[in-house]
C-alpha cells in the first residue's frame, strides 16, 4: 500500500468505524490498486479513490407493512447509488435480516468494478432491507415488495438505476417489485431485470450467475492446461448460484459433491445431479432453509450438521452462499486437501485472511467481482432487449454470457501481467474493473 492508498483508508477506517464489511472490501480493493496508483499520477491528481470510495447517494426508508395476524410490521430499506460513470446504477436488492447500510455499501462498491468488468455501461448500485421471507406467506412477502417499491419507484427508472434479485429476492419478489412500479409510473419499462419470461425476463438469466462461475473456473483450469472434466467440486449454498453452477459443472464433466445451508453441509459421494438439482429448488421455495433435508431425501448421502464444506477434500471450491462464508482456516484445510481453485460465485467470499493466503499460494483463486459477474451481465443483455423490445434465444443469451466470461478472464489476466503480478486474479480484477470507471470520471470532471 503507498502512502496515498493508507491516507485514504485511514481517513475511511475513522469515518466509517462501524461498517466492517464495507471497509474489509475497500481495503481489498484498494491495497490490490497499488501498482496502477504509483504508475500513474492522474489517480491521485484527480482524488479518484476520496471520490470512488464515496457513494454518489444513499437512501434509507421506512417500509411498513401487515402481517397476516393483522399487525404493523417495520422494517429498514436502502439504496445505495454508488457509481455512474459507466452507466445508470445497476445492482440486486437483497432482503436478509443482517442486511445493514455496511452490507449494502461493501456491496455496491464491488458491483462499481464487477460491471466495468462486464464490459457492458452499467454503474454500481445496491438496496435491499433487514426484511427475511423466509417463514413469510405469499401475501406477506407481496405487501412487503409493494410498501418496498412505493418509497423505491421514485428513486430508479430505466435510465437512472436498475434494480434486480440478490440473497431473499427471486423471481417472485421481482415479479411484486415490478407491478408496484408499473401501476405507480404508469409506465413499462425493463426498470428491473430478473424479471419472469412473460414481461420482459430473458432467457437463462435465473442459470446465468452459476453458469458464469463455472465458465470462469473452465478458463482458469485451462491456463494450467487442465479442466473441469472428472474434477471433484464442492458447492456452499442451495440457492440461485449454487443450482445453476451445479447444472454447468455436471454439464463440463465435473461431480458436485457437497452443498450446504444455513444448517450444515452434506456429502453426497455419487454427485448431486438429475432429479437431486431440481430438488434444491424445492428446498429454496420451502422457505425452510435446511440442507438436511437432502440427505433425509436421497440415500447414501451424510449430513455434517453446523460444518461448511471446505472440510471435504475436492478439486474445486465454489463458495456460493454469502459473505466472508471461507476464512483463513478452511482456506488452509482446502489446500491442504488438494484443492487446486477456488472460484468465488458469492460476493466476498473469502475473508481477507483467506484471499491472502490464497494469493501467496498461487492458488487459482478468483474474487467474486470477476467470477460471479455473469448475473449482472445477463442483466445488461436483459436491458438490451427490453430495450429493443426484441428477446434472444436461449442459445444466444448463454453464448453472449459465456463470451463475457471468457473477456473478463482475459482482462484479469492481462491487468495482473501489466501490473507484475502473473496470475493474481484479485489484482487483475480490481485493477481491469477500476480503470475504466476512473478513466470516465476523469473524463467527465468533478461531478
Ligand atoms: O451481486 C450481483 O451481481 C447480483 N445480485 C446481480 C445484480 C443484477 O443487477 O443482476
């Protein structure tokens, strides 16, 4: 880290004492920048990173609804519009208990380099609320959505930021979402994207983050010769990104062998694949988040209650769950057991211990920001055809995403080679991610 680097941290560590995650992502980002900061003195000239740590705007509102017993319930909601100099602001909407400002910030400012990388014009930006609807009825979660966007309509547009689905938020959510902002703008428009196939959804997006890890994991493999083909996985989570990289691994050849939840992990020997895929989606619209459910399910399968599955010896290591879900242990226990990548489809996976063990292994590790970018691209393509009032086939959608992933591979890799760390994912994405939305804020002056 260089001098100017640490003022800025510093200054940040003082002037958001309480936001952990939220600094333990600028500090990744910002100690990787090192190289590009010293090489070029327009950075610092033009106060880039004072500027780029900054949101543009924050939001924060009430959202009082009723529950199905007839009382008021009051939740939090936000969103945080960090960056658009590339594009309008573009980023999921979680509804987790733990979200806080400091969860919605560290995510945010990692979707600002996660959709430069992408390499379609799209800004940063992230909302969400303490809202779990896990245990809610349907009723429950639509008034939820609805008294969510009546405050939310008057901050977003098609043009201005576009939310989606994160942790909480699915298809159905979206679905709440947009006819809430329809009747209130009077208007459609492709204002959120994840939507269902009938209004404006594309095609592949619910498969798309999954689907890109796993096309990310292929490139990485194969700079050391090797592929997913045989390979041993391991999976944490059972949500969205778990399923749809557990369908694309299987498609490359590869077994999952383990998944987990919020309850533990499970060991399946024979692979989760065929009908024990389609069963995770079952687990996800129960509401019920437990894995043990699977192992009660299909035979022949262990249930190691309150482990992750870091303590299975695989090849690959796909982290699909949430935040800071691998730490410096599991990161040492992975290796130890032979695996050789580690794939992030969570945002900030890995906790700072962890991606630096990892880096100083030269292990093939990939942050979240690069690897699960395919979500956000798949939503960008969704704005192209909302847009073009034209939709793709299934076909095309999934060769413009597995493009995107191959591009954002090389990115990385060329960034970290430029800037004399071969190799180094981590650099490589913070570096290739930052230039373009610094290089658009120079260009545009001090806005
Ligand atoms: O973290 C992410 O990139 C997402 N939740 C997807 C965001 C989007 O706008 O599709």
């Amino acid at each position: 880290m260089n001098a100017y680097i640490s003022s800025v941290m510093n200054d940040l560590k003082t002037r958001c004492a309480w936001e952990k995650e939220f600094l333990q992502a600028a500090e990744e980002v910002l100690d990787s920048l090192t190289p590009i900061i010293d090489r070029e003195p327009k950075y610092k000239a033009n106060k880039i990173l004072e500027r780029i740590v900054e949101p543009e705007r924050v939001v924060m509102f009430r959202v009082p609804w009723i529950d199905d017993k007839g009382e008021f319930q009051i939740n939090r909601g936000y969103r945080v519009q960090y960056n658009s100099a590339i594009g309008p602001y573009k980023g999921g909407i979680r509804f987790h208990p733990n979200v806080t400002l400091s969860t919605l910030k560290f995510l945010g400012f990692e979707q600002i380099f996660k959709n430069s990388l992408t390499g379609l014009p799209m800004g940063g930006g992230k909302g969400g609320a303490d809202f779990n609807p896990n245990g809610k009825s349907n009723n429950e979660v639509m008034r939820f959505c609805q008294s969510f966007m009546t405050e939310l309509f008057r901050h977003i547009g098609p043009d201005t930021d576009v939310p989606a689905g994160d942790i909480g938020v699915g298809g159905r959510e979206v679905a709440y979402m947009f006819g809430q902002y329809k009747r209130l703008a009077n208007e459609f428009t492709g204002v959120l994207t994840g939507k269902g196939l009938n209004f404006g959804g594309s095609l592949i997006r619910p498969e798309a983050t999954g689907f890109g890890v796993v096309y990310f994991a292929e490139e990485m493999l194969k700079t050391r010769g090797d592929s997913l083909k045989g390979k041993k996985v391991a999976v944490s989570g059972f949500g969205n990104v778990a399923w749809g990289a557990a369908i694309k691994a299987n498609d490359l050849g590869a077994k999952v062998v383990a998944i987990s939840g919020p309850d533990g992990s499970v060991f399946d020997k024979d692979g989760v694949s065929g009908e024990k895929i389609e069963f995770m989606l079952e687990m996800r619209s129960s509401g019920r988040d437990k894995v043990q459910d699977y192992a009660d399910k299909f035979k022949g399968v262990e249930f190691h209650a309150g482990k992750r599955p870091w303590i299975f010896p695989v090849d690959v290591a796909l982290p699909c769950a949430i935040q800071n879900e691998l730490n410096g242990d599991d990161a040492q226990l992975l290796l130890k057991n032979g695996c050789q990548c580690v794939v992030e489809g969570s945002n900030m996976s890995s906790t700072l211990d962890a991606v630096r063990y990892f880096v100083e292994k030269k292990t093939l590790y990939a942050p979240g920001k690069a690897s699960n970018a395919g979500g956000v691209a798949t939503s960008g393509l969704e704005m192209s055809q909302n847009s073009m009032r034209l939709g793709w086939t299934r076909e095309e959608v999934d060769a413009r995403l597995h493009q995107i992933m191959v591009n954002i591979h090389n990115s990385c890799v060329k960034a970290a080679k430029e800037y004399g760390d071969e190799g180094n994912y981590v650099m490589g994405a913070n570096i290739a991610g930052f230039k373009k939305v610094a290089d658009a804020m120079i260009d545009q002056g001090l806005v």
